[in-house]
C-alpha cells in the first residue's frame, strides 16, 4: 500500500512541474513579445522625432562655424549630450550660473586715519590706507577706520556650446563699477589643452588668480600689495595651458598680456614737467609658469614657479616733487602649499610664496625746474608664510607673517638719499567662524611694522599700526567651485 502512495505521490509531483514549466513558458513568450512591440515602437518615434521636438535643428546655414564636418568630431559635450548632425545643440540647456558676493567690514586702527594716509613703503608702495579708488581700480579692502563696504561681486557662468564656456565677474564699490573679469575658455580642444582669452586674473603665483573671498586672511600680503597693487595682475590677454599625460598634475602655462598693470608695469606715455616720456607699444608683458600637485599619503603637495616679464613706465608728482621711471620690469614667484587632511573637514595647511622683482631703466626727477634723469636698478625681494587650521566644518584658524626684506633703490635726487633698507614686516593671526558654505565671520588682528612716515629729505620714521579687522562675507546664488 505505501509503495502504491509514494508513486502516486511522485506521478502528481511529475505532472505539476510540467504545467509550471508550461506556464512559465507562455509568459515569457508574452514577454517577448512585449518587448519586441516596444523595440519597433521606439525605432518608429525615433525615426519622427525630429519632426516633433521643441528644440530647433541648427544647420551648417543656420550656424555657419558649426561645419558639417567638425560637429560629429565631438562625440559628447561637457554635460554629456551627444552632438552630432541628427540631434543639434540647444543653446537653451546652458542657463547661466548667477552669484553675488559681498563683503563688508569693521576695522579698527591705533592711528587717525589722516596719519594712515601718510604712512607708507618708501620705494614700494604710498599708504595702503588711502582711498585711491578712482573708478579704474579697487581700493584696498578695510581701508578706512570704521565700518566699510568692500565690495560686491556679480558672476555669471555657463557653457556657451560644446567648444566654449563664458565667465563675468562685475566688480561694485561704492562710487564705481568695473568689469574684474569677462573671458572665454575652450572645453573641446585636444586633452590637456586649454585657451583662455579677454580679461582675466593672470595664473602668476598662488594668490593671484583667487577672488579676495577665497583667501584665508582679510588682506593681501605685502608682496602682492607693494610688487602688484591692489588690482594685481588683472589684464586684457590671451592664455596657453596645457596639462601634461603625467601620472601626477603638471600644467604649464604662457600669457600674453596687455601690460597695463600700473604698480610694477605699464606703457602709457607720461608728461613729467612738460616734457613727455615715452611708452611703449601694447601688449607689452608675458607671463610663464609651471604648476605641480601630488600626494603624500593624506597630504597634498602644491608646488609651482612663475615669472612676468614686462615693460615699464610710472610717474609721480607731489608736494612740488616729480619723479618718472621707464624701464622694464622682471617678477619671480616660487609657491609651495601642503594640505594635509585628518578627515574630511579638519585640516592643516601650510602655505608660501616669494617674490622678487627687478626693474631696469631710466629714472627722471624735476630739480629746480629742471629734468633731470639717470640709469637705476631696483632689487626688492619679500615673501609670506600661512598656516591655517581647520578645527571642524565651522571653525578655522590661522596665523602669518609676511615681510619685503630687501629695497636696494637708489632715491633719485642730488643728495644720495636711500630709502629705509629695514625690512617691512607684519605678524597676523586670524579665526573665522563658518555658519554655511555661504557666509562667515572672521576676526583678524594685525601688528604692522613695515610703514613709515616722512621723506627722503626730512628722514624716515618707523610706524607700529595695530589693526582689528571684523569681516562679514556673504554669498549667494550657483558659482563654480573654488580652486584648492
């Protein structure tokens, strides 16, 4: 009897995996057929789309730099749309990023600011203080005792078509607006190759080419300042990059530039007591660099070195006394930064850069109404050292100093009189608190030994300024990411 059950048992079990089978089998045929419908009804519409889609068609007549050959060259674009001669490009797509930044400040100083704007770097630079903004250039940031109004950038930014992006930046002080920076870059030249082309801020050394807000103190070190001015390299131009098949980062890079830098360049002619002295012809300064990273473990090692070579011409007139220079002017820069990382907020950078600038020509001086010039040789050299740490995802810290160690220039005048061969020092130490990766508040304090009041005459003396700076950055919008 329990035989006769165990093979009825395995019969029934036989006949039930059939119809499973069966059943399993008719639905996968159902889907099959599905799919291939949908095959062919996809092929259809594809086949029709380009007589239902919103977009307009570009032809080669309706584009004319867009050749028929060139366009299928670029299999896909930087957001990763396919262009060919079928499905066309729509300008639309590429709305632009906008963002506004402003900064404003509280600074308070040991001195009036009627003897800040006397106080200066004999040889270097007039006071950093004064106001000296007249509509062509930016005034140095917390200038003024009391509350200040920095600045307020608008950026715009986008992809102009597959070959090309498009970037502005709109520069707002209180009395002026300027235009910082409007230029082009290509996105489809061959790997590692970039160009760049309108008015930019140069890639010369580490701080130049970085927006005020980026940088870890409230003001500019004093290389920059004395060798670049408040504006730095900040020119009309043309740029050639190009990023080597290395296994590390390597880039290196050339610039043509108009030369209108008014601080350590320039080749406008200017009038020194009725008699005029020659500029040059535009553009007039290069600019060449080479740039390095690579890791170390949890630390990123960024060195480079730059040089700017360009002519120069620069006058000026006060109190009766009128000098001129026309040469031409050579900047070296060397930079080196180490970024080590404990996680992913906290971080230990340390960062440097030196700088030396070497100007070759004929000075002009007005003596007793009369003018005057000779052969003169300028050497300065000075350098800047930061390190700044990241507590957590708020809190950073950070202290610096900075000097212009050596001003060998000869004061043009009959007497023989230098200017003060003392180095030009400040110690700064600063804490920002960041409540969002749009605002922050950050605290400074500056001990500044490198001013002087009085003249090559009367003599020299040296002026200790004590500096609290109370910033508040703020920004809002979609804006490129900020170099590290």
């Amino acid at each position: 009897m329990k035989k006769i059950l165990l093979v009825s048992a395995f019969c029934s079990s036989l006949l039930l995996a059939s119809s499973e089978v069966d059943e399993l089998k008719m639905q996968l045929q159902k889907q099959s057929n599905m799919i291939e419908a949908l095959t062919q009804r996809l092929d259809e519409m594809q086949d029709t789309s380009h007589l239902t889609q919103n977009t307009p068609v570009y032809t080669e007549e309706d584009v004319p730099d867009f050749s028929a050959e060139s366009i299928p060259s670029f299999e896909e674009n930087t957001l990763g749309a396919t262009v060919n001669s079928t499905s066309s490009f729509a300008q639309p797509q590429f709305v632009p990023n906008i963002s506004l930044v402003i900064d404003t400040s509280l600074a308070l100083r040991n001195k009036s600011q009627d003897e800040l704007n006397h106080l200066g770097m004999p040889g270097i630079m007039e006071s950093p203080f004064a106001s000296g903004d007249d509509g062509h250039g930016h005034s140095a940031a917390s200038g003024q005792n009391g509350f200040n109004f920095n600045y307020a950038e608008l950026v715009f930014s986008s992809n102009v078509d597959p070959f090309f992006s498009l970037d502005a930046t709109f520069h707002f002080s209180e009395d002026s607006v300027e235009i910082e920076e409007a230029y082009f870059t290509t996105t489809a030249l061959t790997d590692g190759v970039r160009i760049k082309g309108g008015k930019f801020l140069s890639d010369f050394g580490r701080l130049n080419q970085q927006h005020q807000h980026t940088w870890n103190f409230s003001d500019a070190p004093l290389i920059y300042a004395g060798f670049l001015g408040n504006d730095r390299l900040n020119e009309v131009g043309v740029q050639l990059q190009y990023t080597l098949p290395t296994d590390t980062y390597l880039m290196v890079g050339v610039e043509a530039l108009q030369g209108s830098n008014e601080t350590s360049f320039g080749n406008q002619s200017v009038e020194l007591n009725g008699q005029e002295v020659t500029g040059s012809s535009a553009p007039s300064m290069v600019v060449a660099y080479v740039k390095n990273s690579f890791d170390i473990g949890n630390t990123t090692v960024l060195p480079g070195a730059s040089y700017v070579y360009g002519n120069s011409i620069s006058s000026d007139e006060h109190d009766g006394h009128a000098l001129a220079f026309s040469g031409h002017t050579g900047i070296y820069n060397l930079e080196l930064t180490l970024k080590h990382y404990f996680d992913s907020y906290s971080f230990l950078a340390w960062q440097s850069e030196w700088m030396r600038r070497e100007q070759d020509g004929a000075a002009y001086e007005v003596h007793l109404g009369v003018t005057e010039s000779e052969d003169q040789k300028i050497r300065q050299e000075g350098v800047y050292s930061q390190v700044v740490y990241g507590v957590d995802q708020n809190w950073r810290t950070g202290v610096r100093y900075d000097s212009i160690y050596k001003n060998d220039v000869a004061f043009v005048n009959d007497d023989g009189d230098t200017f003060p061969s003392t180095p030009y020092s400040r110690y700064s130490v600063m804490a920002e608190y960041h409540f969002s990766e749009f605002s922050r508040l950050r605290l400074q304090y500056n001990l500044n030994k490198g001013l002087y009041s009085g003249d090559a005459h009367d003599g020299f003396t040296q002026e200790d300024v004590h500096e609290l700076l109370l910033s508040f950055n703020f920004a809002i919008g979609a804006h490129n990411a900020h170099d590290f």
